[in-house]
C-alpha cells in the first residue's frame, strides 16, 4: 500500500530485508511493505487479508524498525513490545531481521 503522504524521492529509498533463518535478503521501499517486497523479490510468506486484520502474516521482528499505514494495525501493543508484527501492512524505517521459519521461494515457471 504506498503512502501517497510521502515525497516521491523519500519514498524511493530502500532498506534491506534478511529473512531468517533462511537469509533471502530483498530491497524494501520505505513506502513498500515487508510482504509486497518479499512477493516481488521471490519469496512466498503465509498471509490472507493482507490489510492488517487475519493475523495470518504475523511473525517476529528480530532487528529494525517498521511504521505501519493504519493506526490500528491487527498487532496489540504488547505484541509489538515483545517483537510481533504484520509484515503484510509494515512499511519497513531501517534495514530489517524478520524471523519466519516458514518463507519459502516462489517456484518460477
Ligand atoms: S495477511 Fe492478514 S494481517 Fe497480514
């Protein structure tokens, strides 16, 4: 979902993403979310909704921060003060760990 709130040049800049404990590594545009540049990147992450509210994406924040689009993401307080977060709506703020054992490669045609 791009943030139409930002420069267009801010919105150009990428973070890295690693994926563990597989290590994909993927670009991620600050007005991208996690799940978007995982997809265009080649990597697959369990989601359904994809705006916010199943919880389906739901995985670990292990380094980084994130911003979500919504003011009240599918994610309470206390899970994203233990590190829970919803890659699905998160916009990435600084190179980031994700922590989902359960990624896995597009197959390519
Ligand atoms: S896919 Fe539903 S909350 Fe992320």
């Amino acid at each position: 979902m791009p943030d139409s709130r930002l420069p267009n040049d801010a919105a150009q800049q990428l973070f890295e993403v690693r994926i563990a404990p597989d290590g994909w590594v993927f670009s991620a545009a600050l007005n991208q979310s996690v799940l978007q540049a995982a997809l265009a990147a080649g990597v697959e992450m369990d989601s359904s909704c994809r705006n916010g509210t199943c919880r389906t994406c739901l995985c670990r924040l292990e380094q980084g921060e994130v911003a979500y689009a919504m003011a009240w993401p599918g994610v309470s307080a206390e899970e994203r003060a233990e590190g829970w977060f919803l890659p699905c709506v998160a916009q990435p703020r600084s190179d980031l760990v994700v922590v989902q054992p359960m990624a896995w490669p597009i197959p390519t045609p």
